[in-house]
C-alpha cells in the first residue's frame, strides 16, 4: 500500500523535473505485479492487445513511472490517476478532483522510458535509441526542414548519426510539448544547434534555439530546450514554454524500482551523466 503521510517533492513553478529508467528493471513476479496493480481496467485490455512482449514491456513501464511520478507531487495513491486524451491523443490528468494542475509528458523507446513534470507549463519530452538501425540521413530528407538537412549533410559522415538523432529527439519533444504531435509538420520549424558554445554543465548539450513557421502560430522566444544522454546509447530532448520570459530550472533523475510491501517503490536519485552516444560527454 502506497504511503500517503509521506512527505511531498516540491515542484515550483519554474521547474521541470525528468524521471527516466531501464526497463529492464520490470523483472520478477513480485515487481510485475506491483506494476500491472496500478493500472486501469482499460490499461491492462490496452496492454493486452500488444502483440510482442517488448511492447506490453513498455507499457507497463511508460505508466508506472507517470503514476509513481505524479504522486511525487499530490497525496494521490498511483493507482489514483486518471488520464484523458486531447483532441490530438495526448494523455491529461481528468482525476482525482482536487489533483495539482500538473503537466507532464512521457517518452518510451527501447529500453528506456522517461516522464517530464512541470507546474501548469507547456512541456514535452523524448528519448530515442541511437543504436537502431535505419537510413537516418534519408529520413531526415523526408521530414526535416530544408535548413536542419542542409546543416546535416555538411557535416562529415562520421558526425551525421548524432546530428539526426540531436534533431529528432528536440522535434519530437517540441512537438509533444505543443501538444499536437504529428499534426504539426516536422518541416515547419527548424532548430538551431550551437557549435562550439557547449554547454558547460556536464552531460547537457548545446544551447539550443529554433526558428518556427509564422503558420505554425508560435513564438520562438518563449521556448526554451535541454539535452541529455541517459546512458552511451540513448539521447533525450526536452521542451519547455517560458512564463513570463522566465527560464526553466531542468533536474534530471534516474529512477529505481522495487517493491515495499506489495506495492511499487520507486526511489529516484541524481543522474550522472554518462559519455553520450558517440563517445564524447553531453549530447550536444
């Protein structure tokens, strides 16, 4: 049983906390059952309905972690939270009455799953698998705008791979903090990747800007982006909406599982920055 005396994380309003873990932690009965118990009746038909073990894998894990998340912030038992799409397929939080007016955004990708949590502020996130196989160069043809492609064929070949999943994961998260995913075009807006202005923190990447189609109906200047690498073959991304022109202060956490007494225990520690895909510190 979920400890509800226990005393609540503070999520001000210029922060944006970031959760992550393998999936490879979701092993035993014991913490599979813990997991499966903080699903909905409708989760578990959904889960069911994956074909492959891998897909029901990170289901499971995609909601254990938004469910131990949000109840980092609210009395609210796991089990509690209610979820409802918008018009675009984005999960909300409709319950419990009386819950936070938070906002988060989750990512899964092959052996990791990460959430994003802010205070009533536009956020989003993603986390891709750099070590997939794929013709990224030919994809970013298809879906990147004009200026992101030409920036990534002019670098050598050998850098081309980190550039696009840098790419990736920043649209991706841009577009789920919008909260309309694929309803606005990846061409539309294009980000702008530092070269030698490194971010001095270690394992963050770049400062990061971005150029948007006036059709898209957005101000560039009100967002603000941040890089990471949970480990040498993962890159993440996360978006955020300034208020008021106020900055964003990013904490990033790895996330461990256990069970405590037949319920999920999900203790969460500083993350280290590992070497990123590629090789070298950060992500950028």
């Amino acid at each position: 049983m979920t400890d509800l005396t226990r005393e609540l994380e503070v999520l001000g309003p210029d922060d944006v906390h970031v959760f992550f873990f393998h999936t490879s932690q979701i092993a035993g009965d014991p913490l599979v059952r813990a997991c499966e118990a903080l699903l909905t009746d409708e989760e578990k038909a959904r889960r069911a309905r994956y074909i492959f073990d891998k897909n029901k894998l990170e289901y499971l894990a995609t909601r254990t972690l938004a469910r131990t998340t949000l109840s980092r912030y609210a009395r609210v038992a796991p089990e509690a939270w209610r979820f409802t799409p918008n018009q675009y397929g984005r999960p909300e939080i409709s319950g419990p009455d009386g819950a936070p007016r938070l906002r988060f955004n989750l990512s899964n990708t092959v052996k990791l799953v990460a959430c994003a949590v802010s205070l009533d502020r536009d956020v989003g996130i993603d986390v891709e698998d750099s070590t997939r196989s794929g013709e990224t160069v030919a994809i970013a043809d298809r879906f990147f705008s004009d200026q992101e492609t030409k920036e990534l064929r002019a670098l050598p070949a050998s850098r081309q791979h980190r550039r696009f999943f840098e790419y990736w994961t920043l649209k991706e998260a841009y577009i789920k903090a919008r909260g309309m995913g694929l309803a606005l075009p990846l061409d539309g807006f294009s980000f702008l990747l530092g070269r030698e202005d490194r971010d001095p923190r270690d394992g963050r990447g770049p400062r990061v800007g971005i150029a948007i189609d006036p059709k898209l109906e957005d101000d560039a200047a009100t967002w603000e982006f941040e890089q990471f690498s949970p480990d040498a073959d993962h890159f993440a991304a996360v978006a955020v909406r300034k208020r008021g022109g106020a900055g964003a202060r990013v904490t990033i956490r790895r996330v461990d599982l256990s069970v405590d007494r037949g319920a999920v225990s999900a203790s969460a520690s500083a993350w280290a920055s590992a070497s990123a895909p590629g090789g070298s510190p950060g992500a950028g």
